[in-house]
C-alpha cells in the first residue's frame, strides 16, 4: 500500500522543500507590496500557470506511461475559449472557464480515443500530428487574429466575487488553483483508478488479465488530463492578456515534457519544480545568451543521465544526506 504524500507524518525531506517553496509563493506577494518589485509576481505566476499544465501531463506521462507531443493544445484551447467569448464582450468568468474545460476534454476524448489505440512512438507522432492540426486551424481564421494573436482587453469577471483585473487578486486565484489541481492529481493517484492506470503502464497485459479495461481507465485519465491543463490555458489567456496559436505549437508540448522530465516523472511536486526551473532558467539564462536552448538541452541531458528522479530526486537526496550528517 501506497503512503499518504499529503500526511506530515510521511513527508520526505523532498516534500518539507516543496512546503516551503510553496509557502514563499504564499507570502510573494506581500514581499512584492514591500518592495514594489511586482516582476516577480509576474514571473511566479507564470510558473504556477506553467505548474498546472506540467502537473496535467504528468499525470498520463509519470503515471500513466502515455508521453503526449501534443499537451500544448489544451493550453491553447484553453486560452481562446476566454479570448473568443471576450472579443464578443462576454467576460462572464462562470462562462468562459467551464467553456474552456469542456472544449479541451471533448478534444481529449475525440483524439485520445483514436491516439490510444496506438503505443510507442505512433502515440508521440499521431497526438502531435492533433496538435498540429488544430495550430493550423487558428492560424487560418482571420477573425481572431491568425498567426498575429488576439488581445484580451478584460479579464474574466466573476459577478462581483472577486476582481482578477487587480494583479495581486488574480496571483492568488492562481495559487489557489495550483493548490487545487495538486489535491485533485494526489487523489487520482491514490485512488484505485490511479493505480489501475499506473498498474497498465507496468504491465497492461497482467491488468488485462485480472479484468481492467485499460484502454477506457487511460482514456478517462487522458481525458481528465486535457480538462486540468485547459483550466491552465483559461488562467494563462487571463494572465498575458493576450493568445496566439504559438501557445499550441508542438514545440510548447516539448517544453511541458521537458519540466515534467526535469522535475521528476510520477511525482506530486515534480512538475512544479521542474516548471519553476524552466522558468527562472529561461529567465536568466535567455539575458546571458541567445543560445540559451543549448544550455536548456545540456541540462537535461546531464538530470536524465545523473538523476533520474529528476530535480525532484536531486532535492530529496541533498535533504536525507543533510539528515544524516546532522544525525
């Protein structure tokens, strides 16, 4: 039987870290109001935005053994289902969000009940070959902009329950959905059902055998996946006031698989590591150099090498041998 991660009785040096960093996201914002310096609540909730989808394809990718070039396609399906009820003035949060979800798990079940029938490499060509359809297909329409994008001039409203226009209220709607999306993730993989899916990626055969329709139990996983990650596509539309199909480009899924990769596959927290890597990374590094991908692809080819639980595994490790030296 699988240890509660969630109870504090169980934490791992690994977990305490992630408490931590996701207290310091907690109290950023009154950091920012101290100093004035409101760049890093921009950039923190990128990468909390970043965390939500990383943690979405984690959850068929860690868990489920299903690797998916074509994440990035809930991200902007997500994002247009706020910025094309906008551009017809309909900013109705409790509108837009529900939209958002269902558009991307109706994708996710129409292309993942075709995508799961194949295995392999076939799986990664044929999800990005979906992928790239649908970034072709909002390229092509000219009334949202095309390849030059849609500017989001409201965020979404929310009949007077709270105002994400101010940057701090929207920061915390945000936080609070990380925290949201990690609960739900937790629950799925403790659940039965998660098992079931972790049980097909060992050995579908066996689970075949003992009664489990793998294909319907990943389907319902793939399906869950693409909801989670439009619900992040509806937050990034909110926070960058403004959607592109590069948000959809095969190349943003390979950056997903690179922080879920980075941070550690099969692990709650991971993801979130791995995103908040990318991000201040890509940060510093893009101000040093242009080649700044070069780096990138160095890095993780040393973490795939060296550290195959990730940064995640890396984080945990420095814990337990601070542990024992202190002991």
């Amino acid at each position: 039987m699988k240890r509660d991660a969630l109870s504090p009785a169980n934490w791992t040096p690994r977990t305490w870290a992630m408490a931590v960093g996701l207290a310091i996201l907690a109290l950023l914002p009154g950091y920012v109001e101290l100093t004035g310096a409101t760049f890093y609540l921009d950039l923190a909730s990128r990468l909390m935005i970043l965390g939500i989808a990383a943690v979405s394809l984690n959850l068929i990718l860690g868990h489920g053994g299903m690797i998916s070039f074509g994440h990035a396609a809930y991200l902007g399906i997500g994002a247009y289902s706020v910025g094309i009820p906008a551009y017809y003035e309909i900013h109705n949060g409790f509108i837009q969000i529900p939209i958002a979800v269902a558009c991307s798990a109706l994708f996710a079940l129409i292309t993942g009940a075709i995508c799961l029938r194949t295995k392999g490499v076939y799986f990664i060509m044929i999800t990005m070959a979906f992928t790239q359809m649908v970034f072709f297909a909002f390229v092509s329409i000219e009334e949202y902009g095309g390849d030059d994008g849609l500017v989001i001039e409201m965020r979404s409203e929310f009949a007077g329950l709270f105002d994400i226009e101010d940057a701090t209220r929207l920061y915390y709607f945000i936080f609070a959905s990380l925290l949201a999306t990690l609960y739900l993730v937790h629950r799925i993989t403790r659940s039965r059902f998660g098992m079931v899916i972790e049980g097909a990626r060992g050995n579908e055969r066996r689970m075949h055998a003992i009664g489990y329709d793998t294909y319907r139990y990943r389907l319902v996983c793939y399906v869950i996946a693409g909801a989670i990650c439009g619900f992040a596509g509806a937050l990034l539309g909110n926070f960058t006031n403004f959607i592109s199909p590069e948000m959809m480009d095969w190349t943003a899924s390979g950056e997903l698989i690179f922080m879920v990769v980075l941070g550690g596959t099969g692990t709650l927290f991971g993801p979130i590591l791995g995103a908040a890597a990318f991000v201040l990374l890509e940060e510093w590094l893009s101000a040093i150099t242009i080649y700044w991908h070069f780096l990138f692809g160095a890095l993780l080819i040393l973490v795939v090498l060296f550290w195959r639980g990730g940064l995640y595994g890396l984080v945990d490790w420095i814990g337990r041998a601070a542990w024992r030296k202190r002991s």
